[in-house]
C-alpha cells in the first residue's frame, strides 16, 4: 500500500472519490446508518489481523494504512485485491503524513464507527531498549488521536503487547487512559490482557500463549467522562485473563493447526537438516536413558553441558564473579552430573559428535514434563539451548526467527501455519515472498480470536452508548472466525453458530 497523497493506485484513487461523493456527510463526523452496519479504519494495519475480524464482526473497512512495504503488499492481496475497486478502502502508507501533528492541517481520514490500531509495540517491548514515548515510534499513539480527535469513532480499539502496562511503562500507559478520557472516551484505568490458547476453537482460539493488552473505549463525551470517574465510576477490563467456558489450555494440541505435510510443495524447505536431527537424537538418547535408570524425566532447570564436572573442580572465587541467577544455574549442574556421571559420562562416550556441536546446542531446557521422547515435543533452537515442551500450545509467535518446530513431523511450522495459529483463515497467503519477511509479519500480528472475543464482549457490554448497527452486526456474528483448524468434530468451530 502507498501513500494516499502520493501514489495510491488509479482503481483506490477512483474509489477514494466515490467514495468522498457518496459520504461527504461522514466526513464531518455524521454516524453511520444502520442499513449500513458499521465502518471502521485499521491503522499499523500489518497483515489484516483486525480486518479479519472486524469484517467477521459485520464491518466494511474504508480506511487502511501500513508503513511496511511486504506486510502491505501482503495485507493487500488478500483483503483488498479481491474486492470490487468501489468497495475498496483508501490506502496510506504513513499515518503521519494522513494524521499530521499540526493540528492547523486537515486530516485525510475518513469518518468511521470503529477504530482499530495496534500501534507499535517495540518501544514497549521487552526484547527492545523500552523507551516508551520518549522513543519517535512512542508518539505515533499521538498521531491516533489526532485521528480519534476528529472523527470521534464510537468505539477504539487498541492493541500492544503486556509490558505497555508494565511497570517501566506506567507514564506511558496513564498517558494513553488520560489522553483517551479526554477525548471523551470511557476507558478502564486497568489493563484488559488476553491470549488466544484461553479460547476454546469454539470461539476462536488457537494454541499459542500470547499475552496481549487491549484498550478499548466507547465516546460518551468528555464531560460524561468527568462526572463518571468523579462519581467513582470506572470500568472493569473487558474480560478476564482466564479461560473461556469450561475449556483448559492443556486441551490444546498444536498439531490441530498444522497443514497435511504433502500439501506442502516445499516441504524440504521446512524439514530438520541432518545436523539439527543429530542434535535432537544425541539429547533424545539422555532423555530416554536418564528416565529408564531413574524412572522420571529431565529436571526442569537448564542442562549445561560446559558445567557437569565435580564441585571440587570449582576454583576459589569462580562462582562469586557470576550474577546470582547463573550461581543458581551452574550449581545445579554441578550437583546434577554428581549425581549421574556414571549415566552421562556412558551417554557422552557413546557420542562423541557431541564435541563438536554448537555450543548453544551443548543445553537443553527440559519443559515437555512427563513425555518420553524429544522427539514428542516442540522445540525451539534458542541462543539459550533447546527448549522442549509439550506440544499443546505453542510459545507466542516473535518477530524474529525462533519457529516453532513439531518434534512428532520432525520440521519447523510453515508461514501459512504461522498464520494460522494467529488465527488467520485457511485461504490466507503470504504469496511468493521470502520466508523471513512472513514469520516477521506474523510475529507482528494481531491473534484475530482474541481479538474477536475482547471486542464482541466490549460490544455487548456497551451496547446501551453503541450505534444499534453496530450492536447488531456484533450479534448476528458466530461466535467463532472462520479459522477451520483441523480439530475433532465435537470441537469444531465451524458446527458453532451465534
């Protein structure tokens, strides 16, 4: 997608004018009518997470702006492209040249019910410096609210990742409330968390742990604003951070998002090499051999290697220089090859390859609890060493390559699967663009399920200060996204209705 006021395409450029004939009334802030169901816009729009499901919901998107030249291209080929040219939204590449910081300059977005955002995460992130807003990426939030400023969309609907509500980020997080409730929006100081592996398939989870916080608001008004937390009345978070219905997260099993393997026409791609197998079958054989002479499985804490010797071995002083976690660590080890160097000095002599691997290959992080084999879990080839759990759900999807792999197929998840397990729909395609670019698009995304389920319960606790459009398209949606994960037929989310 480009930008709107430099290279947006002829058929976007005719429908942005149609569209500006047919409803320049909404662009001076007119709601939307019923007949119509509701609009919305989707900013940081990355692959179409919320389009998914704001359109499941019942809405027509008119506006769509994304910086990143393959997530737009991906976002536009399979939300826009399809479309008629009269039905499709405006496009933009950069919110701040629509939404510009100078208030003096008229804005290019078009009216809308619902706004959806989720903004970027990296200077809230754990994985980056948290700068928060002192970081140029921070005060993009502002740019959102120029927008919200002017369009006063009925409900905003915003996402980031757990630690914006963190405590290294708590200037940041009043800011947002602050800023929002003076804009006239009711909006809980408390921080709404949620992951789609809390959903049942029913409703649209998906097996993957990804904690994600959403601030939604509803306009009421400023001054509405003021005499409600004057009179002590502030909302709760939308939902819960706790399963849905009677489901369990244990219930899950990752393979029920997974593609049959000879529908994969490059499934070599996505296969173990030979060295990454090596590396599984060595600490395979550990695992069984320490559970056939013990009769329990691998500790829990990480196995390294570079540490098993004797605590006599230890040098004065050596673990005083280290931090206290790795004291705890290193010690562990040491008493863990006390009191099994007869098993593990046998299990190293019958693998002598094991010298020469990697030395991040050299550990293992035993999380699979009871299972026997590593063969039965997922794993990931961390900096930190192989970590192996059980292969219910999945660790969140990052930005960065660390893709999951299913021990029982013996390769990683494809970027169709990836997209999947955000709860894309099967007909989701990433085209023929590189690996890397997909998983980092779906590591950024938005988890469509969870997404669903906090705004429908947002819908239909606000629905007494909601547009009747809006709270009807909410209620006639099923209760699940078309997600068809290849799940038993009792759990099927596509036997569910409303």
């Amino acid at each position: 997608m480009r930008n709107s006021d430099q290279a947006m395409s002829a058929a976007a450029r005719r429908n942005y004018g149609s569209r500006k004939a047919a409803t320049s009334t909404k662009l001076y802030g007119m709601p939307t009518p019923a007949a119509q169901g509701f609009e919305y816009i989707d900013l940081f729009a990355g692959i179409g997470g919320f389009h998914a499901m704001l359109n499941h919901a019942g809405g027509t998107c008119v506006y769509v702006s994304e910086i990143d030249k393959e997530a737009s291209a991906t976002y536009f080929s399979n939300w826009v492209e399809p479309l008629p040219p009269v039905d499709r939204p405006v496009l933009n590449s950069d919110i701040t040249t629509a939404a510009p910081d100078d208030e003096a300059m008229p804005i290019e977005v078009p009216s809308h019910d619902v706004l959806a955002a989720g903004f970027p995460c990296q200077p809230f992130s754990k994985s980056g410096a948290q700068r928060g807003m002192d970081e140029t990426r921070g005060t993009l939030f502002f740019n959102i609210a120029r927008v919200i400023k002017e369009r006063r969309p009925a409900v905003v609907m915003l996402e980031n990742v757990r630690n914006i509500a963190g405590p290294r980020h708590r200037y940041e997080w009043l800011t947002i409330v602050r800023t929002l409730r003076e804009l006239g929006y009711r909006v809980s100081d408390r921080p709404t968390v949620f992951s789609p592996h809390l959903l049942p398939p029913t409703r649209g989870g998906t097996p993957q742990i990804r904690d994600r916080v959403f601030i939604l608001g509803t306009y009421i008004g400023a001054d509405r604003v003021e005499r409600e937390i004057a009179a002590g009345i502030t909302p709760d978070p939308v939902v819960k951070r706790a399963p849905v219905d009677d489901w369990t997260p244990d219930m899950w099993k990752a393979e029920w998002i997974l593609d049959s393997d000879d529908s994969i026409a490059n499934l070599r791609d996505y296969q173990l090499t030979e060295a990454e197998k090596t590396w599984v079958n060595t600490w395979d054989d550990l695992v069984r051999r320490f559970r056939a002479i013990n009769g329990t499985k691998l500790p829990g804490f990480p196995l390294w290697s570079a540490e098993w010797r004797r605590e006599s071995e230890v040098s004065p002083g050596e673990l005083d220089a280290l931090p206290a976690w790795k004291q705890q660590i290193v010690l562990k080890n040491i008493k863990f090859y006390e009191h099994h160097h007869d098993l593990i000095d046998s299990w190293l002599a019958d693998h002598p390859e094991f010298a020469d691997f990697p030395t991040s290959r050299k550990k293992l992080e035993w999380q699979a609890r009871d299972l026997g084999s590593l063969w039965a879990t997922v794993m990931h080839f961390r900096p930190s060493g192989i970590r192996a759990k059980p292969p219910t759900y999945l660790p969140a999807l990052v930005a960065i390559t660390q893709t999951s792999i299913y021990g029982p197929r013996q390769r990683r998840l494809t970027p169709h699967e990836a997209a999947r397990l955000q709860g894309l729909p099967p007909s989701f395609s990433f085209g023929s663009q590189r690996d890397a670019a997909s998983y980092k698009q779906a590591g950024n995304g938005v988890a469509v399920g969870a997404a669903w389920h906090v705004f429908r319960e947002h819908v239909i606790r606000e629905r007494e200060d909601l547009p009747s459009s809006l709270v009807a398209a909410v209620e006639r949606a099923k209760l699940a996204p078309p997600v068809a994960l290849s799940v038993p037929r009792s759990l099927s989310p596509t036997s569910n209705s409303s």
